[in-house]
C-alpha cells in the first residue's frame, strides 16, 4: 500500500484490541522462558553434591569437590549468560525477537550436550555450562522483550510476571529431580538432571516456531504488512480490523517520533544512544538506561539467593533442622505459590507499589532475622557431648524460619516479577533490545557477584557473619525501598508509547497520576479518521540500529 495510509485513531481508548483467550495463551506461553533460569539455578546443586560426580572430578575417594572447582563450576554459567545478554540485544534486532530466542534454545541444547558428555574432569562441564549459559542469555533477556512488545497493555504486566513464576517453577522441579537422583550411584546421578534440560529447549525452541514475531520489530525494521500480519495473529483481529490498523498506527507514530529524536546510525552509535541525555532528566535515554540495570541490582540487593544457596546449611548446623530437603522445599514451595499472587496486585495496585510495599516487607523481616539471630537465635550456639554444634535456643532459630519465609513471600511477590515487568516497559523502541539487554546482563552480573563474595562473607574462616549477614541485606533492601520510592514509575495501564510520553511528562512520585491524552497518531499527522502514511518511507527509515 505505497503510499497509503493507515486508519488512525485520536482516542487513547481506542488503539488496542479487546484482549482474547488467544492472545493470554500466545503470551503466557512466551513466560515458560522462565524455566531456563529456574532449572538452571537449581540443578548445579545437585549435580555438584553428587558423589559419583564429585569422584569424577577430583579422583577416587573424594568426598566433596574443591573449592575452586565448585566456584569455577557454578559461577562459569552466570559469566555466559553475561555475554549472552549483551550479545542478544543486537541480534534480536538483526533476525527478530522471536528467532533470537531459538537461536538461544539452540545454543542452550548444545551446552547441555557437551555436559552430558563428561566422561573425565572438568573440562566438558565448564565448557558445557559456559555455552549453555550464551544459551541462557539469550532467553533470558529476550523472551521479556518480546513478551513486553507482543503481550496487551492491560494484562502486560500479569503475562510477564508468569516469566518469573516460570523461574519458581525451574527452581521446584530442580529441587525434586535433584532429591530423585541424589541416591544413584552410576553416572545418572549428574546425567540425569542435566539431561531434563533438553526437555526446555525443545519445548519453548519448538513452540515459539509456531508464533508470530513481534509488530514492533517488524516497525523497527520498516516492514509495516508483516507488522500488520504479527499484530493481528496476536490480536486475533483481521489484518484490515480498526484495532489492528490503529494499534500499527500508533507504533508507527510513536517509532517516528522516536527515531526524530534517536536517529539511527552505525553499530556504535546505536549503544551509544542508551547513553545519551542527562541523568536529571526523567525521559532521557541515560536514566532510562540506570533505572533497568540498577533496578536489577536492587533486585539481587535483596539476598534472595543468599536465601536459597546459603541459609539452610546456616540453620542445619545449629540442629533445628533435621532434614535440609524439607526446609529447603519448603522455602522453594513459598516461592511458587506467592508468584502468582502478583498477577492481580501488579494490575490492581500497579508496579511502583508493589516494589515500594514490597521492599518495606524484606526490610522488616531481615533486619528481624539479623536482631533474633544476634540475640538469641542462630549466633547463640553450644558443642554437646558428641561434639556437634546445637542452638541454645531452638524456638527462636525457628521463628527465624518463619521471617525468612516472609521475607521469600514479600519477594516472590513483589520485586521477583516487578524489576523483570518494568525492564520491558521503560525504554523507547529504538533503544529497546538493547536496554533490556543491559539490564539482564545487570542481574547476571551481580549474581555472579554476591554469589563470589557471599562465602567469604559467612565461612567459619573467613568473615563468619552468622546471622549478622542479614543486617546487611536488611540494609539493602532498606536502599531498595527508597530507590523505589524516588526513582521507580508508574507504568500500569498503558501501552510501551504511552509510558514514553509519561516519563516525559511526570516524575516517578506523580506518575501514577498521569493519565493518556493524545494518541502519537494525532501528533505525528493524524487527518481525520486516517494518518498519513507512506509505506516505501516507513521501509527505507527502517534500521537494524
């Protein structure tokens, strides 16, 4: 339709169909994504508590791997999802959203095949982890980009935080494959869970074959039907239905906008222009930039992993703990079941309450971990007659439990979905693969920080903390709490353009405020009932960068 033009609409109401059974289904589908991370983060435990693997490792008669190879082991995945994150941003705007995604299941299968072939030492599992970690990347970056482009404005925010109740569910299965295996003595005690990992990548590779690309990618790149074909399927509009031509309108409009703005350029200047503006301005590209990544390191701020990797050897050793699978279940069982509370509070009650609330309530609880724990709790201990180390007082090393399972409650809840849901909002098309990029890339990399520093933080030899480590997350929850005051948005409600023209227009504390009042349509040339539109310009402005 050279030349043409696409049936616009001024009315804010308007530029988005009614929300359909397919378009939940092809969304939610995206989250499964979220089981890469889980899983991954949840299997190693196993894999490096396995007595035939440990053998493997470091020879005959081992009894526990070496702790460089166990740090070398489990930190190698989180510095290859690193570089697949950052990776991923530029090919995601190179072959699409979608095909970005299998190209990472692609990459992750092929890691888990050169881990399974471990037959001696460690080279084939770092080797495996590191590539499987591309894989990670990849997914992991990518998968809440497209869902934030491809999911309807008013159930975005539930749809992507099924990418995190996805992570919970990895983590649970992770946990039960691991208990399963862990009493094998041939080489399935590690194959075994290693293996399921085939299982992701087919199924989440496999399905996504099946699926459109995101319209927004297709914008970018000047392809306007094929954005109008994606947009409908998604829809389950006709190509030619008014919502359809409005909703394309408006992402036209607002790529228009933006690109008047961030013209495209070379390689180089595309990562710069997410570093382009002042940091006191709300809508700028640089602000947009510190508030993903940072909201991502408040996120690991909060010492959720700390929780999961560390605190049930903490509390084992004082004897208030008979089984460790069981706590450690029940902690993970917390997890999965308080995610899907925030697919009604983050549409009810918006993001920044949620971060806000939410960061108030880890606060609370560590600091109560860290003050029982110091007083009578975790840090009183004895030696008994067999030599082994008891709690003097059981009953507060419980209740200690009990505010460490709050506190997973508050997280799972709040900040677990709320960072990954307002990454996918904030940044503007242009910028967008790139932004989200970062700020995965962000929470990898302080992942991989607290999980170096954390044992010298806790070890009997090194700084010993003991429960006193938690007046350090309690600190940073405390940062978290007022970062999200300050800095966080309000982005409920309205779709990607719109949150471009809210930052703009408010401040994070007034934005919950701010209401639509003009379509990008009606600015960027809307006559009538239709918006001047001429295909072969919108295909030649089109740019990978």
């Amino acid at each position: 339709m050279p030349g043409g033009a696409l049936a616009a609409t001024g009315d804010v109401d308007r530029i988005e169909a009614p929300v359909t059974v397919k378009a939940y289904l092809i969304c939610a589908f995206a989250s499964f994504g979220g089981i890469f991370f889980g899983y991954d983060s949840g299997y190693i435990n196993g894999v490096t508590g396995s007595k035939v693997f440990i053998e493997l490792v470091e020879g005959p008669g081992a009894t526990a791997l070496k702790g460089s190879n166990l740090s070398l082991i489990t930190s190698i995945l989180s510095a290859g999802t690193f570089f697949g994150a950052i990776i991923a941003g530029d090919v995601s705007d190179m072959i699409g959203r979608k095909w970005t995604v299998i190209m990472g299941c692609a990459i992750y299968i092929l890691g888990v095949i050169i881990q399974i072939a471990e037959s001696k030492g460690l080279a084939c599992i770092v080797a495996g982890r590191l590539v499987a970690g591309l894989g990670v990347g990849f997914e992991s970056a990518i998968v809440i980009l497209y869902m934030s482009e491809i999911c309807p404005k008013k159930v975005r925010g539930a749809l992507v935080a099924g990418y995190q109740f996805c992570i919970t569910i990895g983590i649970l299965v992770a946990s039960c494959v691991n208990y399963a295996t862990q009493n094998r003595t041939d080489s399935g005690s590690y194959r075994i869970p290693i293996g399921i990992q085939f299982a992701w990548g087919l199924i989440l590779g496999g399905g996504l074959m099946l699926l459109p690309d995101s319209p927004r990618y297709f914008v970018k790149r000047g392809r306007v039907e094929k954005a109008r074909n994606a947009l409908g399927r998604l829809r389950g509009q006709p190509g030619d239905s008014e919502y359809i031509e409005a909703e394309l309108a408006e992402i036209i409009a607002n790529e228009e906008y933006e690109r008047s703005i961030i013209p495209a350029g070379s390689w180089f200047t595309g990562w710069a222009n997410c570093f382009s503006g002042s940091v006191f301005k709300s809508n700028s590209n640089l602000r947009k930039t510190i508030l993903g990544t940072s909201l991502q390191m408040m996120q690991q701020w909060t010492g959720v992993n700390f929780i999961f990797y560390y605190s049930t050897p903490f509390l084992q050793s004082t004897g208030a703990i008979g089984n460790p699978f069981l706590i450690s279940l029940i902690f993970t069982l917390v997890n999965v079941c308080s995610t899907p509370i925030s697919f009604y509070t983050v549409e009810k009650f918006g993001r920044r309450p949620l971060l806000v609330w939410g960061a108030l309530g880890m606060l609370i609880c560590q600091f109560l971990v860290a003050i029982i724990g110091v007083t009578v709790g975790f840090n009183k201990t004895f030696v008994n007659a067999a030599g082994d180390t008891r709690a003097v007082n059981l009953s507060a090393v419980n209740a200690q439990v009990a505010f460490i399972a709050i506190f997973i409650f508050f997280f799972a809840s709040t900040w677990g979905p709320g960072a990954w849901i307002v990454i996918g909002e904030i940044f503007p098309l242009p910028i967008r693969s790139r932004g989200v990029a970062l700020s995965t890339a962000s929470n990898w990399l302080w992942n991989t920080i607290i999980a170096v520093i954390t044992p010298y933080m806790v070890g009997e030899t090194e700084g010993n903390l003991k429960s006193s480590v938690f007046f350090i997350w309690g600190g940073l929850c405390t940062c978290a709490f007022v970062y999200a005051f300050f800095l966080v948005p309000e982005t409920k409600g309205l779709s990607l353009e719109q949150v471009d023209q809210m930052m703009a227009e408010t401040t994070p504390r007034t934005s919950a405020k701010w209401k639509p009042h003009s379509t990008f349509a009606s600015q960027m040339g809307l006559k009538g009932d239709k918006m001047d539109l001429n295909v072969e310009d919108v295909e030649r402005k089109g740019s990978v960068f």
